[in-house]
C-alpha cells in the first residue's frame, strides 16, 4: 500500500460527505460500480493570466471524488510531463473522504497547486452533458475559462485542496462543511458499532493529515459539530486564512 494510503480506506468502507449538490446524469467514468458523475480530469486552457498570474492552463478536478479516483489523477499528472499545472477543483456530491484525502496527498507529494473554481468549456456550449462528457473525457486539452462565482467548496473538497502547495478559493466562495457518514461500496449492512468504531479512526486519521498538511484541525471539529446538529456549516472567509486552509498570493 501507497504513502497515499496510510489515511486510506480500510475494509472497503467508504466514508462520505453529505451531498451538496444534486449528481447530474452523464455516462460512468470508471469500471463497474462506478457511479454516475465520478471526477474526471482534463487539461484546459485560456487566455493569460486565466488561472492566476502566469497561468494560462490548468488540470480541471470535476465531479464525484470516488473509490478509483485517485487513479485518474495519477494519470493525468504522469502525463504533463514533469510540468507542474496546477489543479482546478470542482467537487460535487456526496464524495469519499478517505480518497479525497489521498488525492491532498498525491498533489502535495507532486507539488501542485490548488484552486477552487469551475471550469467552463468553449466546445460544450449548447451541448448536452452527455456530449459534453465525451469531449472532456479523453482528458484535452480543451480551450476554457474559470468561473469563480459562487462556488461551495465541501468538505470533500476542502480536503482535496489542504494538499495544494498554494491553495486558493474565490472571494465569495461557500466553504461548507457536513458530517461524514460510514457506508460500504459494495455490502450496506455495517453494525453500528463498527460504524462508531471507524469513525473514530478516520477522525483522528483526518486530524493527522490537516496537521501533516499545515491545516487547522478545526475543520474536523467543525465536520463532528455538524454531524451531532444535523447541520451544516458554513466556514466564513475570515476564517480560512486562520484555517491555513488558503495561502498567501503568489
């Protein structure tokens, strides 16, 4: 087993996010039992400065982070040659932290950068999300542009961004934290003792990770105080400076 897996998955339990956002239908990206709407990623390209100072393209990071998703990051980073683009997270639905987390990894051990934002492909305009789909998934790179305004970043996501070496959220982002919930990919029937017990594990495996990360641990006090209200929490932008969770400008 990977570095990326020491805060892994276990058992093949899969721990997710309360779901923000409503799936949207297009094709399975992965094997059998992948879901509908798993992240994909994609080279995209703008004008200058499209991505940040000096930066005109990027690796788009969209949809469902799922069981597999980690192989497909690693894939698409083994392609670039050595170039250090950075990634682009738009993370939706009711995500797996676990491999969330393991994508933080893989992007702080590749020294990528992270940003937060959706990315918005010329050539699907007026196009289904089917088509659309089909033009992303061989991976571009396609001609984009960001949209910045307002995005919910998760907790799925905040924990996917804590790995980027610089990490950035727009100003008017929502950065929204949920509790976490234990369910089995494949078998739903888990004891409610086993789920107590791996909820333990995975918080303190996430405290660890934040810690290793230069993130505040904070979070995951939030994510424990939203599962015992049943609510969700809405992280003020004050806080995400204190948070560590974002990085100074370049």
């Amino acid at each position: 087993m990977t570095g990326y897996f020491k805060h892994g998955i276990l058992l093949g339990i899969a721990l997710l996010a309360a779901g923000l956002a409503q799936a949207q239908t297009r094709p399975p990206i992965g094997g059998i039992g992948s879901a509908p709407d798993a992240m994909i990623f994609y080279v995209a390209h703008g004008g200058p400065d499209a991505c940040g100072p000096g930066c005109s393209e990027w690796i788009a990071a969209e949809g469902v982070i799922q069981f597999d998703t980690f192989k497909r990051l690693i894939a698409i980073l083994d392609r670039q040659a050595g170039r250090k683009l950075p990634v682009v997270i738009n993370s939706r639905g009711a995500s797996n932290l676990n491999v969330a987390v393991s994508l933080g990894r893989i992007l702080r051990d590749r020294g990528i950068d992270a940003i937060v934002a959706t990315t918005e492909v010329e050539a699907c305009s007026g196009k289904s999300e089917a088509d659309c789909f089909a033009l992303k998934r061989p991976g571009g790179p396609l001609d984009a542009k960001e949209n910045v305004s307002r995005i919910v970043c998760d907790l799925a996501c905040a924990l996917m961004l804590a790995g980027g070496v610089h990490r950035t959220l727009p100003p008017d982002s929502h950065v929204v934290v949920s509790g976490m919930s234990i369910h089995h990919r494949i078998a739903p029937n888990v004891s409610e003792e086993r789920r107590e017990g791996l909820t333990a594990l995975y918080t303190k495996q996430y405290r660890t990770y934040l810690r290793e990360m230069g993130v505040g641990e904070d979070l995951i006090d939030m994510m424990e105080q939203s599962a015992a209200a049943a609510q969700n929490i809405d992280v003020p932008p004050s806080e995400w400076t204190r948070l560590h969770l974002t990085t100074a400008p370049l």
